[in-house]
C-alpha cells in the first residue's frame, strides 16, 4: 500500500471536490437588535437561508454551529430550532469556523451522513458593548492566559503586532493599509445593510486616532449585531433546486500559533490552509476572479493576500496600494460588501459573511456597481483568534457550475 | 511624540501547578524558562510537557537580555497608554511582555532589553522588559 501512487480516481474519492454545493446563503440585515435574543437571530438566519434556498426546515439532516452559538455545543439551537440532526459538528475556530463547517458539510455528505447542512452564526456584540480594546473573555483554564493575561493582550494589539514586524521586515507602510480600508468603504457605499456606508480617503484613516501602534481606527472592523446561515447539501439536490448551483471545489484549515515559542509574526495560518485548498481545488491563485477576505483589520486582508499566493511574500502592501482591491479597477475584487471593515462583523466573528459574499458573486447576485462580470471562481479566507497569538485559517474555494 | 510608562493595575495574578515555581523564581529576581530533559529543546510560554515531543522538562534561569521582536503602543485601551511586545530571549525564546521604564514612543523593534519585575495586585512579580543600559 504505502509509497504507491493514487490514480485520478482514488485522488477524487479522497477529494470534497464536487461532492457538495453551497444552495443556501443569507445575511441578517439587523446591525444592531438590542430587542432579540441571540437565538431568535440563529433562527431568523436559519429561515432565511431556508426561504434562499427553497428547502424547508424538515429537509435538514445536518447541523453545524460554533461558539457564537448559545448552550452547550449544538445541543441547545439544534433543539431550539426543532431540528432532528443526524450529523452534527460544533467545532469552533473562532471567526474562520464557517468556512470549515461548509469543508466538514461537503465532507459529510460525500460520505452519505446527511444531504441537507445547516450552518449558523449570530450575535449581538454591538448592544453588548463589545470592543476591541477590552481582553478578551476565554473559558477558565486556558493554558496561555497565566502568561500573557498581564501583560493586557486585547484584540486589537495582538493585530498590531504582526503589523509592527510586517512593517519592519517589508517595509509595509501604514497608506499602502489604509488602501484596504478605502476599497471596503468603495464597496459598502452599494450596500444599504452595511454599517459605514461612506466613501474614505487614506488620509481619513491615517488622520483616525492612534489605537494601538500602527493600527488606527480605521485599519479595524466594526461591532455590529447580526448573523448569517448556509445550507451545503447534496449536488443532486441542489440541482433540483430553482437557484444557481455553487460546486465546493476545495478546502484547507490550519491553526498557528506561537510556535512553542518560535514566535514568527510575519506570515499567518493562510500559508497552511491555502495551499490546501487550492491543491485540493486544482486552481492556481491567478484563476481566482473574486475573493472574500477576513478583514477583522487591515494588515490581515495584506497578510492573506500573500499567503495565499495572490502576491510575493512582503510584496502585500504594494499589491494593495492604488484600489487594486476594488471591484472594475483592481486586479483581486475583495469584499464587495463592505467586508468587516464597513458591513458587518456579527458576533465578532466574519467567517459566515465571507462565503455568502463569494455566493452573491457567483451567483451574479451581489450589487450591479461591484458585481465581478463572469464570476464563476471564487474564494473565501477566514482567520479566527488573534493574527499576533494564536488563530484558526480556513479557507474555501468555490465555482459557479 | 513622548509617551512616559506610567504603572497600570495589572490584577492579580493566576496561580495554579502551572506557575507556581515560576512566581517563586520570580519572587527573587529570576526569570526561568523550560527546556525538555529529553530533547534539550527550550520553550515558551513554559508547560509541563514539551512542545516538541512530549517530554519531561525542568526549569532553568536565564539572563532575562533579549531584543523586541515587535512592539505596539496600545492608547486606547484604558486610561493608560502600554506598550506589548514581543521579547525574544538571548537564550531563543520569544515572550509576550509589556516594555516599561521609558519613553514608549521611543522603543523601536530590534532593540535591546533587560527583565524587570513589576507587582501585580497580589504582590506577584511578573516580568517585563526595560530598554537595557548596555
């Protein structure tokens, strides 16, 4: 058995290419529901992609939830929704967890443990008060916490970091990020839902007051309430469904890290789940015609960008610079909702709204004024956690069929 | 831009099987690392079990010199301004710390640092860096 190669057949069998599609997507309009409970949020998103899809609550034999979720893994909202499962999967990743649910989805259906997987995300961070530059909240025991925890981690210095070096080793330049931030808001102007709906200038976000060196204001994403629902199932129903039909071509995921204290801040978890993906997809980054790019702040769209291949390694900050992110100018359309940065960063977690952003754009959905023409190749990266410590990659490529 | 290092209340600290012969090195002035008695590998933050290959590991003092690796100035995270960095030991360990006794503006990666101990609210002494005299 061991050294002989696999043939074209066994490779596909060993593959989630073309074994599910992706026939259910929807984003909860709300950015701020101070009058529902996160649950009632899971179950209107859950609705929506239903109603999107054309399926009905009865057909769902799969559940996936993460750490958004309330109770404990997927007993509650599986119960609270009424579903009777028979595959269920809570694994959380943080932000990037719903990419791998829509990679566990496709992985369970091609192996006949259910047709039908629901995914949801909501939360409600936003009218919680939730910040960036509060510590983060993590279960008691957490092995790392004793050694870090006085030192005052919050969300936004643990980007800063990996921004500091990038800085350092590349000479990335804190314009060259504000260009990511400009293109979202170029974006978000189209979308009615999003949060920051106005057009910025590089010289609006470096005029942003100082968070935490280099990041300013404006280099970070919004809290907003909200959530979003995915439905993967079976190819042969999705074709028998009125909707256009989005093939799941490939998938990796990766955690990193401090590395035992190796600590490299130069590169994310991107460079492990890329790859991935894209071997497991059989594309080249160069074939992508759209991506949705986890934006929690700037230097992580520059940072995934070179993981993943779309540019040199160090090369990010000119590859981002002069609106080549910016759908009918630049070479790599991103976000074209908005992204984190302006539409929605619900339950402080944007995994789920990257790959319905990816699904819009296949589908010819997303709005005329940034709609990529001919979108039939699309990618999603999430990274959950914190780019500087520890985080979850994850990242899914997708075709129009 | 000048940015003095004011004291910040920095809770109590944890202490659990974990830290407790870390906090007591610290209690004197020293900074300890774990290096695995099998595969002689030093690592960070410091477990019971290597990293690498699961070993048994036993502590060790080290110099507490090392240089930023990176460095943030966070201002907007309470009344106080901080500066975070990473700290990477002579003895090849890189540390999470706050950087303090100096100009926080000034601070630059690759620069040169000394341990210092701070008390937490307990009175546990818990490592930071300051910029090393030479």
């Amino acid at each position: 058995m061991g050294g002989q190669r696999l043939d074209m057949s066994s490779r596909d069998l060993m593959s989630i290419r073309h074994k599910a599609c992706i026939a259910g997507a929807y984003e909860h309009p709300t950015r701020k529901a101070p009058d529902k409970t996160v649950a009632q949020l899971h179950a209107e998103c859950a609705r929506g992609a239903l109603e999107d899809a054309g399926l009905r609550l009865k057909d769902v034999d799969g559940y996936f939830c993460a750490g958004d979720a309330p109770g404990l893994g997927a007993n509650s909202m599986a119960d609270y929704l009424g579903l009777r499962p028979r595959h269920v999967d809570s694994t959380d990743t943080g932000g990037s967890a719903y990419l791998v649910h829509v990679s566990h989805a496709a992985q369970a259906i091609a192996m006949g443990k259910c047709n039908v997987a629901l995914i949801t995300l909501a939360g409600r961070p936003r009218s919680e008060g939730s910040s960036g530059v509060a510590p983060r909240l993590v279960g008691a025991g957490t092995p790392d916490v004793p050694w870090e925890a006085p030192y005052a981690p919050v969300t936004v210095n643990m980007y800063a970091l990996a921004a500091a070096r990038h800085m350092y080793e590349y000479g990335t330049t804190s314009e060259q990020l504000a260009w990511i931030k400009v293109a979202a808001a170029t974006h978000a102007q189209h979308n009615p839902n999003a949060m920051l709906r106005e057009q910025v200038t590089v010289d609006d976000v470096l005029a942003s007051p100082m968070i935490s060196d280099p990041l300013h204001r404006l280099d970070c994403c919004v809290v907003s309430d909200g959530g979003g629902a995915l439905l993967v199932v079976r190819p042969e129903i999705a074709r028998s469904l009125k909707r256009p039909v989005v093939n799941v071509l490939g998938a990796g995921e990766a955690i990193k890290g401090q590395l035992n204290g190796q600590v490299d801040l130069t590169f994310s978890g991107a460079a492990w789940s890329g790859p991935r993906a894209f071997e497991e997809a059989g594309v080249k980054p160069s074939e992508i015609q759209y991506a949705s790019i986890y934006d929690s702040f700037t230097i992580t769209v520059l940072m995934q960008i070179e993981d993943l291949g779309f540019c040199e390694k160090g090369k990010g900050g000119r590859f981002v610079a002069d609106g080549n992110l910016i759908s009918g100018v630049g070479k790599l359309p991103f976000n074209t909702d908005g992204g984190g940065l302006c539409n929605n960063h619900p339950a402080n977690r944007g995994g789920i709204t990257k790959v319905i952003e990816a699904v819009r754009q296949l589908r010819g959905e997303a709005h005329p004024k940034v709609q990529v023409p001919n979108c039939s190749l699309a990618l999603a990266q999430g990274t959950g956690g914190l780019l500087g410590s520890r985080h979850g990659s994850a990242t899914l490529i997708m075709e129009r069929a | 831009m000048t940015t003095m290092y004011q004291d910040r209340p920095l809770g109590s600290a944890v202490h659990d099987a974990a830290t407790e012969p870390f906090f007591a090195a610290t209690a004197s002035g020293s900074l300890r690392v774990k290096t695995c008695v099998s595969c002689r590998k030093p690592h960070w933050y410091p477990r019971p079990l290597c990293p690498y290959c699961l070993g048994d590991t036993e502590w060790s003092d080290v110099t507490g010199k090392g240089e930023i690796y990176s460095v943030s100035v966070t201002r907007r995270a309470g009344p106080t301004p901080y500066a975070i960095a990473y700290v990477r030991l002579d003895e090849g360990v890189t540390m999470l710390s706050n950087i303090v006794d100096c100009d926080l503006d000034s601070l630059r990666i690759g620069q040169r640092v000394q341990v210092v101990f701070k008390p937490a609210e307990d009175g546990t002494m818990i490592p930071m860096f300051a910029p090393d005299p030479g």
